[in-house]
C-alpha cells in the first residue's frame, strides 16, 4: 500500500484534516542473536519493509488508535496513557511508547489520532513490534516538537517492551529499527550503545530471509526464561570473576571457570552467549575485508550454537537452515530473531538465489507441511518523517 494510499485511509476513519506520516523499519540480525541483553555485540540491518505511522494532532483530549492490519480499535483519554491494555492488544506497543514520554514529563498538550500500517511479515522474526514503537516514538517526538533525539526514542522503545508487552528484550531490535541507515548493518555494544555504521558490501551475494510462517511469540515466556538463566550464570561466576553480565568475560576465561556452573542448562546458555559475542566481534571483521567464506562459516556456527546451547530453534527453523545448506552457492544460514519460529537468514550467491528459493521452499514444505515465504533483502534506512 502506497503513501496516498495510507493517507485515504487515515481520511476515511478519521476525516479531513492535516496529516504527518513517519516509517520505522524491521530489522534481520546477520549474527550476534541473544548477545543483546547480555550487554554483548550484535549485528543488524534495517530492511525496507515495516511500519508507517499516520498521526494528526487533535482538539479534544483523546487518543485515538486504528490499524489496517488489526480490526479492533482503541480509544483512550489523556489520562489513561500509562496503563497497559489487556494482554495481546496490539495498541499496547505504541501506547507503551507513548507512556513513555508522559513518565519522562514530556506534556501531552492534546489528544491525536493516529492510523498503523505494517508490511513486516507477524510472526517473522523480523522486529514488527520494534518498527510499531519506534514509527510511535519518532511521531510522537516530531508532531508535539519534543526534540528529543534518535538513541532516546530507541529506548523508549525498549521500555516500553518490557512494560507493556512484558518482554524482556534487549536493545538491538529498537536501535536496528532507529539507528539503521542503506546499505549499511550496525555494530553495535548493547551495554554501552557505542555503534559503528559498516557497509555491506555484497559482491555477487545477496541476503534471503526465509520465514518458516511458523510464528514465534516471545512474550511466551520462553525468552524471559533465557534472560533468566543468563543471570543465573552470571551469579554463578561472580565469585571467581566479579562480573555483572556474561559480556564482561571473554571466552577464554569462561572456558577456564565454565565448570563452576553447576547446572548445565545454565552452562550451555552462558557458553552461547559468551561464544556469540567472540563470533559476531570476528565476522564484522571478515565482512571488513571481505572474507565471505568465513562470515558464512561464523554464521553456521551461530545457528548450531542456539541450536545446541541455547535451544531456541525448534524443527521449522532446523529444517530450513539444513535445507538451505544443501544449495550450492549458500555461503551461510541461520536463525535471526528470538527464536522459537521465525525466520532465517542466508548469505546467497547471486546465480543460486532462484534455486535456493525453489529448493529450499520445496523440501521445507515436504518436511514440515508448511508453506514458507522468502525475500531478498534491501536494506533500509532508521526512522525517520516520510511527509
């Protein structure tokens, strides 16, 4: 659906008037997946698919939220906006960024209706909810001149997962859907959100997300379960290295204490982490010097790691990652996202794209009964004002 497009809609629902339109969009991890609430590294590019966000400031003093990608429809006074809505409404997501500035003591000076349209795949992996609060937070931000910049809208963002749609997620979905920019993936340290914007250069090559359309659902508690483990190790370790994330210890000294981990569910999820970070740190340097071969190696090994170690793969994301790894011309295939359903990503040579897709989507579907969808990557910029 086009701009002109979105702009009738926000007409026919909310009637004539001025009107603001920004897009924030979804994200693919190339490598460095559950490092990020570690306070490790990771590796992402914004896509060109994700959220618009229509907005027009009103008279009276209510907000109003309407999508054209969910039926049901919210409308909430002015003081109403820090209170979370029932478990799985989808105006939670933009509602708990909007909180966020009210907490901060950023006034409202009038309600606003606001219209959503979203062109990331639910379910994917791909950070739709990321591309829903940040679209919020870089309107909200523009239409009532908050000023406030980028890095703090992304964390916003982050917030208001935790709040209002109970995950506890780190930071890398939010600042890859802000910070992103063409043709470019960010290096970023989630623990001290020093980034470097790193070209992608792709000779020959081009990135193919795969979705299994097996959704995954992180507020399930599975992820917070891994957040918790990751403690776990982390006061497991304290008293023979004081540390206050699994990203203050390299992975020779984890190797060193890893058996002070007396449960090896916990072991296996720190030694993930800890070798993820020390993976995603190398396979930035490979893309630098344009070593493909070893990017695709490290990215193998990820997915093997939160396989194994971390178990957040399942059998549609296992299937399709050793479907795409029996195509000549794939360099490297993973899982990107949380996990648990999804979507992988894949390094593919440019002459085997065609085949991966027909292949890999032929035998996934024999194996698991589903149809997936397939894209080739282009890669987008952060958010920001479309008009």
């Amino acid at each position: 659906m086009n701009v002109e497009n979105l702009k009738l809609e926000f007409v026919k629902i909310y009637g004539e008037g001025e009107i603001a339109g920004y897009f924030s969009p979804g994200r693919v991890n190339l490598i460095g997946e559950h490092t990020d609430y570690n306070g490790g590294y990771v590796f992402p590019c914004a896509l060109s698919f994700g959220t618009y966000c229509l907005v027009r400031k009103t008279n009276n003093p209510m907000f109003r939220f309407a999508s054209l990608n969910v039926k049901n429809r919210e409308e909430l006074s002015l003081d109403e906006l820090t209170t979370p809505l029932k478990k799985g409404n989808w105006v939670n997501y933009p509602l708990g960024t909007i909180a966020q500035f009210v907490k901060q003591g950023y006034e409202l000076s009038s309600g606003a209706d606001l219209l959503f349209y979203g062109n990331v795949p639910n379910g994917a992996g791909l950070s739709s909810s990321a591309s829903l609060e940040i679209s919020t937070a870089v309107a909200i931000n523009d239409v009532f001149n908050f000023q406030l910049s980028q890095v703090e809208l992304v964390k916003m963002g982050q917030k208001a997962e935790h709040e209002f749609a109970g995950v506890n997620c780190g930071i890398m979905d939010q600042f890859a859907s802000g910070m992103g920019d063409i043709d470019h993936a960010i290096f970023l340290n989630c623990d001290t959100l020093d980034y470097e914007l790193v070209p992608i250069k792709l000779d020959g090559v081009k990135i193919v997300i795969g979705n299994t359309n097996s959704p995954h659902s992180l507020s399930s508690g599975k992820y917070n379960e891994r957040v918790a483990e990751c403690h776990a190790a982390v006061e497991e370790l304290k008293p023979y290295k004081f540390i206050n994330q699994l990203a203050d210890i390299s992975y020779d000294e984890f190797r060193a204490l890893e058996n002070k981990i007396e449960n090896e569910t916990v072991r296996r999820r720190a030694h993930h982490v800890v070798s993820e970070i020390e993976r995603t740190v190398k396979a930035v340097d490979a893309l630098k010097s344009g070593n493909l071969e070893y990017f695709g190696e490290l990215m193998n090994a990820s997915h093997d790691s939160l396989r194994d170690d971390y178990e957040v793969t399942g059998n549609e994301l296992d299937t399709m990652v050793e479907e795409a790894r029996k195509i000549d011309g794939v360099i490297g295939s993973r899982m990107t996202g949380g996990g648990f359903g999804g979507s992988t990503v894949s390094l593919v040579k440019d002459d085997a794209v065609d085949s991966f897709i027909e292949n890999v989507g032929k035998n996934y579907e024999t194996r698991t009964g589903i149809k997936p969808g397939f894209y080739v990557a282009e890669i987008g910029k952060g958010g920001h004002k479309v008009f």
